[in-house]
C-alpha cells in the first residue's frame, strides 16, 4: 500500500484483506529487505500490502441483519443461532476477559504508602496518584518516574470463580447510524465503503466521535497515522495542527497497538517519546503526560523498590529500572496472570498422587501447582504420561494443544486451547465457572499469549496442577507477550527438562541449531536434502516440482502431505507467489468461490494467532464449507476475503504448533534479513519424514542460526512473578 501524502484519506476496507492471519506470521518482505520478528510486524503494510496493521481475525464481520428484519424481532435463541465458530469464541473470551477485570478489581488493595521512595521514584508515584484521584498530574514527573504500586502475593483464600454467561450474539449495527458515518467518511474525504466497520468499533455515536475526535479514526483496523491526519485536516480545517492533544492521545495508543503486534506488552517511554517526535508531535513529554493523565495509557516502574532498596546507605551502581507504559488490556492480562500462576505455584504437596510411579516428572506435579517442562516433538509423550497416570488414580485430566494438526497427532483425547476455553471441547465448567478437571497440561506452550494465558489460568480452580509443556527453541506466541519464556526465567516453580532428543536426522539437524550450529547430518534415506537456487525465480519453479513430483516419487509421502513454509507473504518466493504457483499446477480452477474452487489447500484464521489449515469442499449461502483435519469448518461469506488464503505455502509462524510429513522450506536471497535462529528451527522442526530446503541465502543461513536470536518484547510477566513468589532475605541482625 503507498504511504498516502497529505490529505489522503483512509484506504478502503479490502486493503486489509490479509490481516487476519498476517499478524500470525513473520513480519518480512522479501522483497523489501525487511527484517523478520518473532512476532508480527504492523509496519509490513508499506512494504507490500496492508498486513499486519489490521487484525481482522480478532473482530468478527457480518453484523448486519438481514433486510427487511429488525433487532427485535429476533429472539436471543435466534441470534445465538447464528453466531460462527469464530464469533461464539470470541465472545466467549470476551466475556472472560470481563470477569478477570472484575476479579482484578475485587482483588485490588490500597496504594502503599510509598514511604520507602524517594526523589524521583516519588515524584511518578505522586503524578500516579493525582491521576486516580482526578486531579491533574506534575508535569515534572516524567523524566524520572517512580513505580506502579508493588502487589503483595495472593493469598491463600479460595477463589471465586463466576458462572460463565450465556454467549449473547453481538448487536447488529443500525442502518441509520452507518448512513451517518458515511456522511461523517464523505466530508473528511474517505471512502464510505469504511462506515461499517468504523460503526463497529466505536458503536452507535460513531459520527459524533468522529466529529468531535477525527484521530479516533485510528481505532478501526488498517488506518494509519497518515490516513487519520488526512481525515482530521478535512474535517477540521484550520483548527488542526500537529500539537493536538486528541492527535497525540490517539497516536501513543495506536503506538502501543502496533507494539503489540509485535509481542510487547509495554513500550519503554523513551521508545514511545521517540516514536511521537516522529510522527511531528511538538512536545512528545507533554502529550505522553496527557495520556496518562487521561488514562489512555498505564505507566509501569516494576522492580524499582528492589533497586532502591540495594542502593539504601551504600554506593551502588544497580541499573536504572525503565519506565514502561502499556495499555490497560494487557497490563490487566499479565497482571492476573502473574496472580493466577503464583496462585498455583504457592499449592502445597497434594497426597492424591502417592500412589503413581515416582517418576521426575509426576514428583514435580505432586509437590507443585505450577510445573514446566521442556523438550522437542518426542518429549511430548513424557506429559502425555502423566496425564494417563493422573487418570489411572481418578483425577480428571486434560491435555491441551495449540491446534487441531497436534490434536490428531495425540489422538481424541486431546482437545485444543481455543475449545477449551470456549466450552466446545473439554470437561466444560463447574457451579463456579472453573475448568471441571483436577490437571490441566498446555502442550505447544511457547505459542501462549498473554490474554489467552491469563484466561486459562484464571480459569483453573483451586487444588488443581498446570503443567506448561513446550519448545524453548520454537518461535514465541503471534500474540502480545511472551508466555512460557517468561515463566522458565522467573524460575518460580520445578522446571523438568526432557532427556528425550527427537530421532533421526532431521532430530540431529534440529537439535544442533537449538544451540547455535548448522551441522551437516547424514541422511541415508534422504531425509534431509538441500537444493540449492539461483534466484527467487528459480527458488518457486523447484518448490512446485519437489511437492509435486520429486517428494512423492522419491520419499513416498504424497502431495496433500506436504507442506511448504517460506520467510513471508509478500516478495517474488513468499506465500503468495508459492500459492499461485502452487494451485496452477495441483488444481487449477477459476476461483468461483471467492476466489477458491474445491480441492484447494487453504489456511484459515478464525481468530488472531490462530491458523487452520484446510481443504475447500463447497460452498453455499452459508459460506465456505472447509474440511480441517476431518473437522467440517463453514467460514461466513463475509468473512472470506479476510480469513482465507490458499495454504500450499505458510510462514513459519503459522506453521507453529503443527507438522506434517514432509515439508519444504524456501530460501530465497532476498529473505537473508528475515532468518533468525527460532525462525529456522521452528521452520525445520515442522518435518516429521522428509525436509528439503530450497537454498539460496548462501551464508545467510548459518550466520542466522549462529549469531541472530530471537527478537526481544518488553514484558512485565517475569518482573510480577518474581515479586509475588520471591523467597524473603533474612535481615541480619546486629
């Protein structure tokens, strides 16, 4: 998409056609020399199309009501009817979500005193508290900020959880109130076309929010600074200009957004600071004071006492604690998070498992409410173990997996994380709204968010055992945080290392770049080749032969087995062109169901962070009639464009948390800036037979695996769990 220059108005809505699972995947375009993350970039769209920016998958479409019948003349029964899949989970986790901040809010103590802070630790903490009791915050208070008030651990009273309410269908948006934004979109110059969904977002007094703030325009999915301001010049006239205290609120938010979907959490405020100069905001201190004094935004110093407290009577050069800021969604998220895991972690030793063979691993779980463990593809089976051994004793166990690809891989028993939470699949709830079951172990771990994570553990009832069970090796979450890494570093709780290494070559190939090393390994059936490429041309035209013929000639596993991973969407080898290349050859068709005809191969993505893949059956007024590993999935009509792609080519962060026989990973040149170590060995680790590489990075490739680690997010969960779970310092006494 080009950057619009002055004046320009908004995009219209399918700009943001690939947004949905976008930001699931690696922010790189190829062809741009863009450098991949660990997580979703919000930048992608101006290299090659709005991707990233726009995250569709979190918000369901087709609200509208049929013509000629009005809201009320549908019954709630009705309405609940025609929730999708992906709507009733959403909703479900919205409601969730609302009983976690309802929680935090029970839960939530007085501010301490803060006696123990001093200079410029208390000048922060003094502007926090002008700003919850209402009154305007120093404007001194920025530079050198004091921290959030320190949380004491939970206790050990039981908690409370809430019935789930039933999952109401979410109001359809009133014809009259889309005709007023369109006239709002039409007088600042966008296309109408986004009234409906600008509706969505800021609900029936859409037009007069608009009117009265132009930059709220950047609360709807894929509109961009630039855009906004365009919009805001036409509305507004003279009386707009770059210092507005709306221009700034809406940009510190949109800012925090994008670094969400890159894993963050929170954003250092010089991070922010600078972020704001450049979009030629005149006082970046200024209107970051506004924000928070509005409470757009939250402000975070944690760990500062411990600081302060070393340094008491005595020279210290402790690092300067950085001062964070967030928004409320996630700091809600990772502080319930950190509450419910050191709920779990302070369980005592549970009797009931005296019975089970010793092993480490059983031990762990009976001394601990909280356990992690380690390990590649093979030690799944080690958790699998103690879930049988829990249901031999009587305990109701659960094994929990990122998608439906590892739930056929364990077999029935195994539910997914999204089912669980929603109540499709699982032992449902108790009178108490808490999960029905005694041990729940989450497998695929490291694709936790922080908001799904929160949800589970929230989730749990008291006396139950979490078992975290995951890859430290594999890319982290598409989502906000960094779940599972967090937690392993904290060291709060037994962690269990698996001793079992993944067989064969492609096992000895994956595990010598878990610690840095490209080593060539043998593979006497082939289970390993390396075909190297010229040119991204040429990278393509190789890809289409090895799944089409040279894999299933000379491996056996046949084409629908197959699967293809590249760097990106964009560029001459991303996604894109691999599909294109891929569908004429295997099933050529004219598209006639929105662009997908029977027989193809699609990835879709019901929610964000969330990748189905699939095969094209049908399609009907319904929707589009999809078979995902033997699962009948319908996708709206509406929702298509938005949440399919064709899925012969994935990116390795949709690729996470599933495998398949035989996988071909494509390197072309111009990803060299996109590879980094968790990159390639999630990528490679996707194979369970045969992995070819389609090579053309030269030395790119072992100086990734060698020198580039994963990409740092700023997050506070680590920070919380070692504040609630610390072991008291004895004081010495004289």
């Amino acid at each position: 998409m080009t950057v619009p220059s002055r004046g320009t108005p908004p995009g219209p809505p399918d700009e943001a056609r690939d947004a949905a699972d976008e930001t699931a995947d690696e922010a790189v375009d190829p062809a741009s020399g863009t450098a991949e993350a660990d997580a979703p970039e919000a930048d992608a769209p101006e290299a090659d199309a709005p991707e990233g920016d726009a995250p569709e998958g979190d918000a369901p479409e087709g609200d509208k009501p049929e013509a000629g019948t009005s809201e009320a003349e549908k019954t709630a029964a009705e309405k609940a009817a025609e929730l999708s899949e992906a709507e009733a989970e959403l909703v479900a986790q919205r409601e969730l979500r609302a009983r976690i901040e309802q929680r935090k809010a029970e839960k939530a103590g007085p501010i301490e005193s803060g006696t123990k802070l001093s200079g410029t630790a208390a000048d922060l903490l003094a502007a926090v508290r002008a700003v919850e009791s209402g009154e305007k915050a120093d404007t001194a208070f920025f530079d050198s900020p004091a921290p959030a008030p320190r949380r004491t651990a939970p206790t050990a009273e039981p908690v409370r959880h809430r019935v789930p309410q039933p999952v109401q269908a979410p109001r359809a948006t009133a014809p009259e109130t889309v005709t007023t934004v369109q006239t709002v979109l039409a007088e600042g110059g966008a296309p109408e076309a986004l009234a409906a969904q600008v509706a969505r977002v800021l609900g029936e007094q859409a037009a007069d929010v608009l009117r009265e703030d132009p930059w709220r325009l950047l609360s709807v999915p894929g509109v961009r600074p630039e855009q906004a301001d365009g919009f805001a010049r036409a509305l507004l006239g003279a009386e707009c200009g770059p210092g507005d205290e709306r221009r700034a609120a809406a940009f510190v938010a949109w800012e925090l957004e994008r670094a969400a979907l890159q894993g963050h959490t929170a954003l250092e405020s010089s991070a922010v600071r600078a972020a704001l100069a450049e979009r030629s905001v005149p006082d970046p201190d200024e209107a970051l004071q506004q924000a928070i004094a509005e409470g757009a935004v939250l402000v975070f110093q944690d760990g500062v006492e411990e600081t302060e407290q070393a340094a008491d009577g005595e020279e210290s050069e402790q690092p300067a604690v950085p001062v964070l800021l967030g928004l409320d969604r996630y700091a809600l998220a990772e502080e319930s998070l950190a509450d419910g895991l050191a709920r779990l972690a302070k369980a005592g030793a549970d009797a009931r498992w005296d019975a089970a063979e010793p092993t480490e691993l059983i031990r762990a779980v009976a001394a601990s409410g909280l356990v992690l463990h380690t390990g590649g593809e093979a030690a799944r089976a080690e958790p699998v173990a103690v879930a049988e051994a829990a249901s031999a004793l009587g305990l109701r166990a659960v094994v929990a997996v990122h998608s439906e690809n590892g739930s056929r891989r364990l077999g029935p028993a195994a539910v997914t994380v999204s089912g669980l939470l929603s109540g499709a699949e699982g032992p449902g709830r108790d009178e108490d709204g808490a999960f029905a079951l005694d041990l729940l172990i989450v497998l695929d771990a490291a694709q936790l968010d922080v908001e799904t994570a929160a949800m589970l553990v929230e989730s749990m009832p008291d006396g139950s055992r979490l078992m975290l069970s995951g890859d430290p090796g594999v890319l982290c979450s598409a989502g906000a945080g960094r779940v599972f890494a967090d937690v392993l570093a904290a060291r709060v709780c037994p962690q269990i290392a698996s001793r079992t290494p993944d067989p064969g070559p492609i096992g000895e190939l994956v595990s010598g770049i878990g610690i840095g090393e490209l080593n060539q390994v043998a593979a006497p059936g082939k289970e390993v080749v390396i075909v190297p490429v010229r040119d991204a041309g040429e990278a393509v035209h190789r890809t289409v032969q090895l799944v089409a013929d040279s894999v299933p000639r000379a491996i056996g596993v046949p084409t629908e087995q197959t699967q293809v991973i590249t760097v990106g969407h964009g560029g001459s080898a991303g996604t894109r062109a691999l599909n294109a290349a891929l569908k004429e050859r295997l099933n050529a068709g004219p598209g006639r169901f929105g662009g997908f005809d029977p027989g193809d191969r699609v990835a879709y993505a019901p929610a964000l962070g969330r990748t189905l893949t699939g095969t094209v059956v049908s399609a009907d007024a319904a929707g589009l009639h999809l078979d995902c590993d033997g699962t009948p999935v319908v996708v709206p009509k509406e929702r298509v464009e938005s949440a399919v792609r064709h899925g012969w080519a994935l990116t390795a962060h949709q690729a996470a948390g599933m495998r398949w026989p035989a996988v071909v990973v494509v390197l072309p040149g111009d990803a060299a800036q996109g590879l980094s170590r968790p990159w390639v060995y999630t990528a490679f680790s996707r194979a369970e037979r045969h992995l070819s590489v389609v090579h053309g990075v030269d030395q790119a490739l072992p100086r990734a695996v060698a020198e580039v680690a994963s990409q740092h997010r700023t997050t506070r969960l680590r920070t919380l769990l070692e504040e609630l779970l610390a072991t008291p310092t004895p004081t010495p006494t004289s």
